[in-house]
C-alpha cells in the first residue's frame, strides 16, 4: 500500500504541471472535465474490478457458502502456496527466478 500511495501522490503532482488531454483545472476536480467524462470511468472500474477479482482467488475456496459451519476456520484464508503481490504478471521478466534472488 506504501507503493502505490507514493505511486499515487507523485501523480497527483505531476499532473498539476503537465496535461495530456488539453483540460487545465486542478487535478482534484479534473474528472468532472468533459474529456474525461463517459466511457473513461467504466473502462477504469471493469479494469481494477478485473485486478481485485485475480485478488479474491487467492482465497481458500468455501464449500456450501459463507455461512456453513464448516467453513467456519475457513474464512478469510489465504491459499497455502500464496506469495504475497505475486499476481502471476511479469510480461517484461524482471521477476527473479530463484528464492534467493527475490
């Protein structure tokens, strides 16, 4: 979350000083600008909707639903052979291929 915070806020300041889509207000209220308006902030929910559902297959799989008292030890568990923030994307290879070397 650390990352993407700092991720987060050097954007904000980035796009103080530079546009791309010709809109010139303050970034705080840019996304009610027409040029960003429509389909932009559907595209973006379907996208990160599309990252948090790779995320919730992590979880341990539940037989019966949420509220069979089997699953009771369950819920909210992570997979066994889980690495955390690997989500299995690394188009460039720049992932290290041995423990030792991540």
């Amino acid at each position: 979350h650390g990352r993407v915070a700092m991720l987060a806020a050097t954007g904000f300041l980035f796009t103080e000083h530079v546009t791309f889509t010709g809109i010139d207000s303050p970034s705080y209220v840019s996304f009610e600008q027409p040029g960003l308006s429509g389909g932009l902030w559907f595209f973006l929910a379907l996208l990160l909707g599309n990252v948090e559902g790779k995320s919730v297959e992590t979880f341990v799989p539940l037989d019966g639903g949420i509220v069979a008292e089997q699953n009771e030890s369950k819920l909210f568990r992570i997979k066994e052979g889980h690495v955390a923030g690997d989500l299995g994307f690394d188009p460039l290879g720049l992932k290290p291929k041995t423990e030792k070397d991540l």
